[in-house]
C-alpha cells in the first residue's frame, strides 16, 4: 500500500515537552518535516 506523505513546518521553542513530540515525528513515516525553526522562549499570547 502506498501512502502520501504530508509536508510539514514545526515551529517550536524545543523545551522539554516539545522534544519527545519532536521525535515522534521524525520517525513518522506519515511526515516529511520540511522546516524546524526554533526561537528561545515562549512569546506573548497576543503575538
């Protein structure tokens, strides 16, 4: 069975709880992970 993958942009912070979904990512078969930027800290919820 052939599947599409589906290409996407993870835009996170890498703190501790963006790292395990991180990795399950990039050992899904369903993602091609075009992008990781990554900035430091969390930004204003108004942003």
């Amino acid at each position: 069975m052939d599947h599409m993958s589906v290409r996407v942009i993870i835009d996170t912070d890498l703190s501790i709880d963006d790292a395990p979904a991180l990795l399950l990512a990039m050992q899904s078969p369903e993602l091609e992970i075009a992008s990781i930027p990554t900035v430091s800290g969390n930004g204003p919820g108004d942003a």
